[in-house]
C-alpha cells in the first residue's frame, strides 16, 4: 500500500499545502486544519500556512485505514 501511495504521490513536491491534501483524502479545508490542530496530521507552519510533508501525509493515511 505505502508503494502505491509513495508512486501516486511521486510528481508532488516534498511539502504539500492544505489544498492539495484537500484534493487527495477528497475532504475539507475545515477538516484538514483541525487535523493539523489536534495533532492528528503532522505539519509544519510557515508564515500563515501548513505544509505537509508527503510521508507524514502516507503515514496517516496507513495508520488511519479501518
């Protein structure tokens, strides 16, 4: 699975904003940010905007599935 994600992710740059993990787990902004917030969705802060890394984004993903 961490293979499949690793190629989906591939032509993304290293940090991904909020909007593109938006547009990948196919939810909100709301969402995201209180992911973020709760410490649920590791990020890190530049200016006023979240940065994802790609791997933090897979690891959730992994460790999330039911």
């Amino acid at each position: 699975m961490r293979e499949l994600l690793e190629k989906e992710l591939a032509n993304k740059p290293f940090f991904l904003t909020t909007k593109d993990v938006e547009e990948l787990i196919n939810s909100s902004h709301t969402c995201v940010s209180e992911l973020i917030k709760a410490g649920e969705l590791p990020a890190y802060k530049f200016g006023r905007n979240y940065k994802i890394p790609k791997g933090s984004l897979i690891d959730w993903i992994l460790k999330s599935k039911i």
